[in-house]
C-alpha cells in the first residue's frame, strides 16, 4: 500500500507453486486461477521460461472493491479467455464483479439458469450528489460472504423475483425519495429472507437517510442516501468514527 508491495511471489511454472511468498493463502489463491486459465487454454504460458508480472492497487487494500475479481478479469485478458468462464471455474459467487471490471460504465447483470450477461446502462441519477460511500472499516471476504448467504437465504425463487423487480425501478427512479424507498425494500428483501441484520438498523438508526449494504453482507462499503447536505452527511458518519466517506463523483467512473 501507499508504494510498497502487500504481496510478492516467485511460482513454479510446473505446477504454480509458490516457491517463495509473504502470504501463503493469496499464493494459493493465485495457483489456483493461473491452473483455471491453463485449463480454458493449454497454451496460455507454454512459450514462456520466466516472466515477471507487477500489478498496481489503486486504492488502500482493505477497501474490497473487487480487488480479486480484477484480478481474475487481468489474468482471462494475459490468458486470452473468457473472464466469466475463468471466474465460475474459480469462484461460486455470481460474476458480477468481473463483469464491472470490464465495464466501462453502470451494468446491468443476469445470472440465471438460463443466461449469464450483462447489459451497459445509462444511470445517472440528477440526485447523485445526495448519494455517498462509506467505509466500515471491516475487510469482508466476498468468498466467505458467498458462504454464509448461500447457507441463510430462503425461499430464493421469490427473493429473487423481487430484487430482480427493485433492480428495474431503480433503474427508472427519478427522485432521491423513490430511491431511498427502494434501497430499504431491497434491504428488508435480503434481511427477511437471510435473517441477517439490517446495516442501518445495526449502526445507524438515527441517521437521517437511508443506508444500503454493498458487496458481502456488513462489510467494506455501505451507500448512504440522503437529503442532508454532504458535509452534514461526512459529520455524522465521522462522528460515529467513519472517517472515509466519498462522494458520488469520487467513487464512480
């Protein structure tokens, strides 16, 4: 972070061993995509004796963000495969993440027995400003968060006929009190059919807006939404000891 390596390795070619690392469990890790992405191509590396790779975070380590599904989309791109597939041969999560990775802008993404794709949309709501980012200040692994969802959730078929329902008015919403009524009902839809804690409810009763939980469940980031003025929003959530709160226009491309 901040210049300096958080992780480095030197893998077998064989077999992707690490050979020498200051993380065991990221080298592992890596071993296995690099193993995937041999197996979706057997070409992928054969021409090579040695190769040194440096990739850069553009952002501290333990906001999340997708840092591994970027990762995952990077490795497709040197392999020449396709990213999703690499992704499912690695991962049980939904892709989502490594489809924004390659996006250029807001998608919309389906995964369902019958399709996986994404769609670019245009969303650009006239009340961003109102909309904020903050950062617990928890590292949620999304592996993890994938295990402990797929463990809760009942009644699937229905919640995600609602979200997916949520996911089209949002996409419609016009005002900043349409948007805030939809992340509560989305949030009330994962709480009521998981049993897992409301975020607000949980941390921020009192504040004066709405707050939605975004990646795995009640860890790095949450959205916030509100008509305060985005200085009145930075000092309630500092005062509560959020000290990392970006704006709409700092987060999203």
């Amino acid at each position: 972070m901040h210049g300096k390596p958080w992780f480095e390795s030197t893998l077998s070619l064989f077999d992707f061993s690490a050979l020498t690392t200051n993380n065991d469990e990221v080298s592992i890790y890596l071993q296995k995509v690099l193993k995937n992405a041999v197996r979706l191509n057997s070409e992928f590396l054969s021409q090579w004796n040695g190769f040194k790779i440096e990739t850069q975070l553009e952002f501290p380590l333990d906001w999340g963000l997708g840092s591994s599904s970027t990762l995952i989309y990077l490795i497709a791109e040197w392999a020449e495969v396709n990213p999703l597939l690499l992704y499912f041969k690695t991962e049980d999560g939904s892709g989502y993440d490594v489809a924004c990775a390659f996006a250029d802008g807001p998608v919309e993404y389906i995964n369902s027995p019958e399709e996986v794709s994404y769609t670019e949309i245009d969303f650009s709501p006239k009340f961003k400003e109102q909309l904020h980012f903050v950062h617990l200040g928890v590292k949620k692994d999304s592996r993890q968060g994938i295990k402990e969802y797929v463990k809760a959730v009942k009644n699937k078929n229905t919640l995600v006929k609602t979200i997916t329902r949520i996911t089209e008015d949002i996409k419609a919403v016009s005002n900043l009190d349409d948007f805030c009524r939809l992340l509560e009902e989305h949030e009330e839809a994962i709480a009521s059919h998981t049993g897992f804690k409301k975020v607000k409810e949980n941390l921020f009763p009192d504040f004066q807006g709405s707050v939605k939980s975004l990646g795995a469940w009640g860890g790095d980031f949450v959205l916030a939404a509100s008509k305060l003025n985005p200085e009145d929003v930075k000092g309630y959530f500092t005062s509560k000891g959020y000290s990392t709160v970006l704006s709409y226009k700092e987060m999203v491309l």
